[in-house]
C-alpha cells in the first residue's frame, strides 16, 4: 500500500479556488512534491460545512497547514 500524503491549505476568502494569501508560496511549493488541496474556512465556520478541493481517500494522509481551527 503505497502512503499519500495531501497538504490541505487554507483558501482565499475572497476565492474558494486559490491558496489564502498567507499560505501562496508553501502551497506552489508543496505542490511540487505532494498532493494539495484546499479548504474553504469561511464555510467551515459559518455554515458547518467542509468544502475541499481534493477527493481524499482511505489511504490519504492528511496534513492541516492553516489557521488553529475551533475545538
């Protein structure tokens, strides 16, 4: 079983389809050596619902890379 590893960033809060701001530069370069996705805080914390740009999978390894989220 061959692992993969998925670098989920934060997105624009202005644009659900590109990297937040503040996260644009590890995105580009995690990128090049892993699988990355996005995740829409806004919806996340207004409306309770997850929103990713990535279908993950039961092998995925998940790897958050964003602000502290609500317990």
């Amino acid at each position: 079983m061959k692992l993969n590893y998925v670098f989920l960033f934060l997105s624009d809060p202005l644009d659900s389809r590109i990297p937040d701001v503040e996260y644009e530069k590890e995105y580009k370069i995690a990128s090049k050596y892993f699988s990355v996705g996005l995740i829409n805080q806004e919806r996340l914390f207004e409306d309770n619902v997850i929103t990713i740009t990535y279908k993950i999978s039961n092998d995925d390894i998940i790897i958050y890379r964003g602000w502290m989220l609500k317990p």
